[in-house]
C-alpha cells in the first residue's frame, strides 16, 4: 500500500510495477492534491526543467533551462500517472495505519479497510505549517497567513505585512507581496544564499554535475540539524534571476532579524543578522570554489570566468523591534517551513520529539517505508528529480522484505 499520490508516491509505484509488485497508490483528493490546493498563483519550480523527471519520464521539451509553473507541473505529474497507469484510488482519505496479525498491517480510510504487507508512506513533507511558540503572542488585530493557505497579495489587509522565514518562499512571497505595493518587513534567520546561475549555467544543473545532490545521508555530520536546513533562496523565472536579500533591499523591503519573540504587541528580532549573512556568503563562497575546482579538474568548457556574488550589505543601524498592531503591520506570513501530518499513523516508530524512527526511509517496523522530505536519502530528496533514486533503493529494499518474509 502507498499512503499518497504526489509524485514521491507515484515514483514508488512506477518501481513496484516495474518489480512486478502488486500495489494500491491511495490519494485524498485527485493526483498531487496539495499541489493543487496548497500552493499560491505564481509557484514555479526551484529547479530547471531538464531536472524535473520521474522514473522512465525525463523532461522531454525545448526549455531545458526554463522553470515549470503551477499549471504545467500539474499536467506533468497527471500525464506520468497516467503514462505508468498507477493503480489509484483517488478521493479516499486514509484514517489510520495500524498493525495486524500474521505480519501484516491495516489501513482504514473513510471508503473502507485494506489489509497490506508493506505500507509506504508518501504523503509529503509539507502537509501542516510548522509555526514558532512565538505565533501565539500576536496580537489579535494582525491576521496571520502561511503559505499553504495564502495564495496572492489579493487576499492581504492594504497595510504592512511582516513575512518570517528567508528559505525560498518567504524571499518570493516577501517580493510578490511588496510589488503589489504593500511595505514589507522580512525576518530573516540561518539562511542558503544561491545564486540562479553561475558561469553561465544554472546553479542547480551544476550541483547536480559536481555530485553534491547525489551526496547520502549517511555522508553528513550533524544528520538531524542537515534535514532542518531551509531550502535555497532561489526564484524560478524565466529571465534566470537572483532573489538574494541584496535584491530586496535595494526593492525597499526592511531587511530585520530573526524574531526572537513579540511582547506587548511588540516583535523583537536578533541582533545576529550580520552574522547569519556572513555564515551564509562564506558557504556559498565554498560552494563556488567547489564548482571551480570540478570545472577545472575536468577541463569543462564554460562560458563565463569564475565570479562572486557581492557580499550581503546589512544596515546596521536598522531597528530591532517593530510594533504590531497600530496600523503599520496588519499581516503576519509565517515562512517558517512545514511538518509532516502523521497523526493517522499509530505504529510505534515515533522517537521523542515525534519524528518517525527510520534509515533513509527504512522505517524502524517491518515493511514500513518513508518517501519525501528534506535529505531523506540524498541531498535531492527533497527536490522532484530526487524521488527516481530514493524509490529505487527503498523499492529494492522492499522486494527483499518480501522475499525474506514469504
């Protein structure tokens, strides 16, 4: 059984096919229902299109280096499902995954119970908003958005907006938000500074060259801390450019620091916002001299010299508090990332903050696998183009449980 029919879930089913594995993929709404209905008007893709493919499915069109929209991704992923015939059950909300006898496990939806040898789950990594303590102590006049739930500028009050969290959709919705003419504070925390392109080719086609996508999670230091890492500040456009804070600040959003914390309708953010910048500059800078090491060691042609991005300017003498509530901040957007929904899954395999126990997906219960989110088993888990090889090993794995079980 697959609990989830996005396009980790659908990578699996291609693999168990291909293994001649009978399977159900389960979906709650239709294919990629969070994507459908989770994402905001103008999401595009963080990777270029000659990396978005799925097992037997590479991209196949004329724009290898342009960025798929909300739209096209979607008629992506409903033509590989139907490409791979993916045995579906659409409209069907799984309720609870549980143990059985005789080594098998129950799955019960709101259509009816299945029983199954081996349950994957694929239900991805960004089913519920992860929001900071400091969330409750918004004052009650300040609508609070997240992005799962915001979708344009339209739908915000007319007055400031304080987005939280620099990954990549903070920076976009923090640039979308301010064009349409609303001022815009960020706050901003640790943070991975990208640029779009480098040397004349994406920066994303050259992680992917240099093997730093391929990297394992058993290769990491500090495996837990590596997961929680926020995703790249990139935008995906058709004119390839950089979104960096530099960026923003000369559009004329107020760059802060983290929120540490809101008192008396007050936000108060960190003084450390020079230092997560500099952190931040000093990690790219080895990532680029990586990429010129590669570059060199193979004699690639390349069509531009090395280059460096300017340092992040930080005006020091920025304020750090900012009132909430008076009129000049109507809106919090909390950027702060997202949690996986396993509130339906009663296994014991959760550890003590609630994370489900596992290596590399191989969940500690047997026949259990988890698919998605951030370095599940490589540095491109978390991206499209990652699902190919995580399946692959997990699907392995799974046909020798089966055959070890039988």
């Amino acid at each position: 059984m697959v609990v989830g029919g996005g396009h980790s879930g659908l990578a699996m089913s291609k693999q168990l096919t291909d293994r001649m594995i009978d399977h159900v993929v389960l979906e709650r709404g239709a294919v990629w229902q969070s994507w459908r209905s989770q994402r905001w008007d103008s999401f595009t893709m963080l990777t270029p299109n000659r990396q978005t493919r799925l097992p037997g499915a590479p991209y196949d069109g004329d724009d290898t280096d342009g960025f798929m929209a909300k739209p096209q991704i979607l008629d992506f992923i409903d033509a590989y499902a139907a490409q791979i015939a993916a045995p579906m059950v659409t409209e069907t909300t799984v309720r609870k995954v549980r143990g059985a006898s005789a080594g098998r496990y129950e799955v019960l939806t709101d259509q009816g119970p299945w029983s199954c040898r081996c349950v994957v789950l694929a239900g991805g990594a960004c089913a519920l908003p992860r929001l900071p303590a400091v969330a409750e102590a918004v004052p009650s006049a300040v609508d609070q958005v997240h992005p799962l739930e915001y979708r344009s500028p339209d739908q915000l009050d007319e007055g400031g907006v304080l987005v939280v969290g620099a990954a990549a959709t903070g920076m976009q919705l923090a640039e979308e938000i301010h064009a349409s003419g609303r001022p815009v504070t960020l706050s901003v925390g640790e943070h991975v500074r990208l640029p779009r392109t480098y040397r004349g080719r994406d920066i994303q086609h050259w992680m992917e060259l240099i093997g730093r996508l391929d990297e394992r999670y058993d290769e990491v230091e500090n495996l837990r801390k590596a997961r929680r890492v926020a995703s790249p500040q990139l935008v995906g456009s058709a004119d390839r450019r950089t979104l960096d804070l530099n960026h923003l600040a000369a559009a004329g959003v107020r760059v802060r620091g983290r929120l540490g914390a809101i008192r008396d309708d007050v936000a108060l953010f960190s003084g450390g916002l020079r230092n997560h910048c500099a952190l931040a500059d000093q990690k790219l800078g080895r990532l680029l001299d990586d990429i010129d090491e590669w570059i060199d060691r193979n004699d690639v042609p390349v069509p531009r010299p090395p280059e460096r991005p300017e340092p992040t300017a930080v005006d020091r003498t920025a304020p750090l508090t900012l009132t909430l509530g008076d009129g000049e901040i109507c809106t919090v957007v909390w950027a702060t990332g997202f949690e996986r929904d396993h509130s339906w899954i009663d296994l014991p395999v959760f550890d003590g903050d609630g994370r489900i126990r596992h290596d590399g997906g191989v969940v500690d219960a047997p026949g259990v696998y988890l698919l998605g989110g951030n370095l599940l088993r490589r540095r491109k888990s978390s991206f499209l183009l990652g699902a190919a090889d995580d399946s692959a090993d997990l699907a392995e794995h799974l046909v020798g449980y089966l055959a070890g079980s039988a």
